[in-house]
C-alpha cells in the first residue's frame, strides 16, 4: 500500500496547476530542487510518471491527470475539514502566506511581528517582489499593495494612511538650474529615472488637486534599479528624483533636499490589505484581517 500525506498531494498539486517546478515551489514555500526530489520519490512510490519534463516545461501524463482527478476532490475535502477543526481552536494556528512590494514589507514589519506574538502558534511567510501577481495563483493567502492598484475581484482594506511623492533635488541644483513651475519644465532638466522590475522606465506621475493625471517619460543622464537609489543619488547632487514623501520627510526639514511641484502631486490612497473575495478565509487569515484592523482602529501607524 502507498502511503501518501496531503502535503505530498499538494506539492503534485502545484506542479500540475503551475506547470513548472519553479512557480509551483514558490507558490508551496519550498525550493525548486527539493520539490523535484519529492515528486520523482512519489512517481517511484507508485511506480508510475505523473509528469511528463522537458527543459522548458511540465506537463502531465494520462497516468497523472487520471490520479489527480480522483484524488483532488478528496484532498481539498480533508483541508476543509481540517480548517474547520481549527475554528475552534482558541488560537489559529498554521501558515499565512503574504505577499507585497520589497518597500511594503519593511513597513508591514511591525504589524506582522505584533500578530505573530498573539499568535504563537501561526507562521508567516512574507514574499516581497516589484511586480504584481495573481495571488490565488501563486498560492497566497492575501496580500500589501496600494489601494488604488488592488484588483476589482479583491477585497481590500485600506490601511488608513495616505502616502505621497515629491519631485526633489538638493537646493544647490534647483538654484543652478532653476526650479521646475510645471510638470512640462522637467523636460528641460537632468532627471533621475527609475527602472522598474519589469525593466521599464518609470513614468512621473502628476494630478493637480481635482484635475486630470498625467504621465512624463523624464529625460536623464541617469537610470537606477531603484527609488532608493534615486534618492541617494538625488541626495549627492545628481539631478531631480521622484521619491516617498515619507522618505524625504527628513531631509525637506533639514534643508539637504528642497521640493518642487507640491501642488502636482497629491496624496494618493495609500496601502492596502486585500485577499480574495470568493474564497472563505482561513482562521489563520481572519485573525490577521481582524488584528490589522484592530492595529489601524488603534492609530499605531505602519513604519
């Protein structure tokens, strides 16, 4: 008789769903190698390939898609048994999978950390990564992203603190090269661009307060990997950079950095906790939805 655990059945799961060892060992939190090693072991427990490999792909056999078949509806029954069993547990206990931007994570940080003490018996994976993903896909339980970039199939809990962007370079440039009345006059000066993940340039964004947004495609010497290199480089006399307000905050105040276009860009919503509207939460997930929302009621802001 084989004998196969559900975490076992899950990692077939995810490589069947994903078709890649890469993406379905992200999705389950194990590497890509190790995930490799457990299906060949599983194909050798019952003596038959559930996937077909090439170098570039994975697909299934008859053999597998007969077995998973059969054997999801029955897996997904005992999870859902299992999650129910949980709900009465005084404490929710297993894994919470979160994912967010790399600059989202620092700031979530605290308010993990905090649910992670009143919960000592859950665990909590947090993915960071520059572009935005199908959550459910990926395997995740909820997510941190800006509120305004949430999907429409999302339910989404603005966490009650707007953020904003300033347009800045050190007092010595703007006093050389002028300082910039409207957005159109940044064509005419050396801007810091940003590349993002996706490997395209960051386009500046500006809205007068009740007017229409417009995008800028910056001319620069410059191109850097990040907004915090932007700043540095902004900071060291470089050129104009478009950054947090919450990360100049410091240096406006003590004169390193002088900003321009205040009235262009506005606040925008800021972030926000979302996870899937179709899908019953998980205790697990509902204790940290209430937690965050306890947290923001609270006004201990995030870092």
């Amino acid at each position: 008789m084989t004998d196969l655990t559900l975490r076992e059945l899950a990692a077939l799961a995810a490589v069947a769903e994903h078709r890649s060892f890469r993406a379905a060992a992200a999705a389950i939190g194990a590497s890509p190698s190790s995930l490799s090693h457990r299906v060949a072991a599983m194909e050798r427990q019952l003596g038959v390939r559930l996937f077909n490999r090439t170098t570039r792909s994975v697909a299934l056999t008859e053999a597998g898609e007969h077995f998973l078949a059969r054997v999801m509806p029955a897996t997904r029954e005992i999870a859902d048994a299992v999650e129910t069993v949980n709900r009465f547990r005084d404490t929710p206990a297993g894994l919470l999978r979160l994912n967010t931007s790399e600059e989202a994570a620092a700031r979530m940080l605290p308010l993990i950390l905090d649910f992670m003490t009143r919960y000592p018996d859950m665990r909590v994976d947090l993915v960071a990564e520059g572009r935005m993903i199908d959550i459910v896909a990926s395997g995740f339980d909820a997510g941190f992203r800006a509120a305004d970039t949430v999907p429409e199939d999302m339910v989404a809990i603005p966490l009650g603190e707007e953020e904003g962007w300033a347009v800045v370079a050190t007092p010595a440039y703007f006093q050389t090269h002028g300082l910039p009345r409207v957005p159109a006059d940044l064509l005419r000066h050396d801007c810091i661009r940003a590349r993002l993940p996706s490997g395209t340039i960051y386009r500046w964004e500006f809205a007068p307060h009740g007017g229409e947004e417009i995008r800028i495609d910056v001319p620069g010497r410059l191109t850097l990997g990040s907004h915090a290199l932007c700043l540095n480089a902004a900071r060291a006399g470089a050129g104009i950079a478009y950054v947090s307000l919450r990360d100049v905050a410091a240096d406006l105040a003590e004169g390193r950095l002088a900003r321009a276009l205040a009235d262009w860009t506005p606040p925008s919503p800021g972030l926000a906790l979302y996870y899937p509207r179709q899908r019953l939460p998980s205790a697990g997930l509902k204790a940290f939805i209430d937690h965050t929302k306890a947290w923001r009621a609270a006004g201990r802001g995030y870092g």
